[in-house]
C-alpha cells in the first residue's frame, strides 16, 4: 500500500522534472501551447494523485491501528 502511496506522489515530480518529454509547443490546445496546458493539466492529475495518496495513506492508518487494538484485546 506504500509503495502505491509513493508513486502517486513521484509521479507529478518525474513529469515536471523530465522537461524534454513536454518542452515544444506542438499540439496546440484552444491556442494554449502544448508546454503551458500539459503543465496546467498536472495540476489537476497532481491533485487528484495527492488525494489518491491521502485516502489511501488514511485507510493503512486505520488498518494499522485496528490491527494494533486486536492484538492487544
């Protein structure tokens, strides 16, 4: 479960961080270059992805601690 917790949150960082992958400006969007809206659109995949991370991060939590109160009852 971490470790799919940790790609959600390394995921945005590869993208941004490999510049060659989206540094033209072909295709175009509604007259946004494609450098400018695949970053705009990693805001939202990067929010989606944190999210993701969080539930997920909360669920362990939970299974963790009721795995720790059963084994003490």
């Amino acid at each position: 479960m971490r470790v799919v917790i940790g790609l959600c949150l390394l995921a945005p960082f590869v993208a941004m961080l490999w510049v060659g992958s989206y540094a033209k400006t072909d295709p175009v969007f509604i007259g946004i270059p494609f450098f400018y809206w695949y970053q705009m659109l990693w805001v939202l995949i990067s929010t989606a992805l944190t999210m993701t991370a969080y539930k997920l991060w909360q669920r362990d939590q939970r299974a963790r601690s009721a795995a720790k109160g059963g084994a003490e009852q």
